[in-house]
C-alpha cells in the first residue's frame, strides 16, 4: 500500500492504518531499533510504540511523502529512551562513545539558545551532509542516525575498519569546521 494511502487511513482514524503501516514498514522499524537496543524483545516493544505514537501524531501530522522517516524517527527516540532508561541502573558504554564522539563537532547545548536554533542547526546539518559524497554520507548516517558499530559499517562497505574510522574521524572534523563557519560555538 502506498504511503499516501496509509496516511489517509490514519487520517480518517482507520485502525487499518497501523496494520497496513506494521505489514510495509514493520520488518525495518524493529531492524532498526534492534540495532540501537540489541534486544529483539525490547525492538519489538519499540515498534508496537511507534504505531501508538504515529496513530496519536496523525493527524496533526500529514507525512505523506516522507511516512518512514516519520516513523524512523519515532522508533530512534524511543530506543533511545529504552538505552537511556537501562543506562540508568548501568552505564552503557557504546551510546557514551558516540556521544563522546559528537560531543567534539556539535555546538554546545544552551537550553535557550539550542531551542530557538534548533532548525538552523538541522539545515546546517543537513547543508554539511548534503557536501559529503554518497559513500560517506551512508557511513556517517550508519554510525550516528543507525548507530552501527564500525565493524558492521566495514563489512556492509567493503572496507577495513581503520578505513572506517578514519573517514569518520576527518567527516567528524570537517562538521565542526562546517559549523564553525556557519557561526555555532563549539
């Protein structure tokens, strides 16, 4: 079924919506929350929470041409939130090291100040992603967007994790000079 059509479903309160939205973009939702929570239960449990979430953002929300990465999107914060809520009885190291990645190329946070520059910040980001060649901007999304462990990323690329990590290393660079000239305070 076409997006569109989906959505229109979810507009008219069609409960035939979220079966129609599990049957086309089920399989890849869970994918992705299993990659960011290593639990095909809890992937699961984030699925089933995106349905719930779409099924109470549309309407007002119409994502017609962009359905999955409207529910992408959903499915990402709420691994997220399954991440953090165990990271509070344990600390997970991985979500720190990426963290401690970005923390070095993107501006610091200011309540006030990140909230009214919030979708400035999103068009510089995706100015900088919109520099990068197809190639690298696949490996930069698959780290931080997928949160792929750079093995994963090597293997789907056909490249050698030090490869890896170096394009990362210099794209992570080039995002904090590309900030930089776009005015942010790193």
């Amino acid at each position: 079924m076409e997006d569109e059509k989906i959505v229109e479903l979810y507009m008219g309160r069609d409960e035939a919506a979220i079966g129609a939205t599990a049957e086309k973009y089920g399989p890849r939702l869970r994918s992705l929350s299993f990659g960011i929570v290593g639990d095909w239960q809890a992937a699961e449990e984030c699925e089933n929470g995106t349905y719930l979430a779409a099924w109470e953002a549309i309407p007002p929300h119409e994502p017609r041409g962009y359905l999955y990465a409207f529910l992408a999107r959903i499915t990402r914060h709420l691994s997220l939130n399954v991440c953090r809520d165990r990271a509070r009885l344990k600390r997970g190291a991985f979500l720190q090291e990426l963290t401690a990645e970005m923390e070095q190329c993107l501006p610091a946070p200011d309540d006030l100040e990140r909230r009214l520059d919030q979708l400035t910040l999103r068009q510089a980001l995706d100015g900088f992603l919109g520099t990068l060649t197809p190639e690298k901007r696949y490996v930069f999304l698959r780290r931080y967007w997928y949160m792929d462990p750079i093995a994963d990323i090597a293997r789907r690329c056909g490249f050698s994790q030090s490869k890896v990590k170096t394009m990362l290393l210099r794209m992570r660079r080039g995002l904090k000079e590309y900030f930089e000239q776009e005015g942010y305070d790193l």
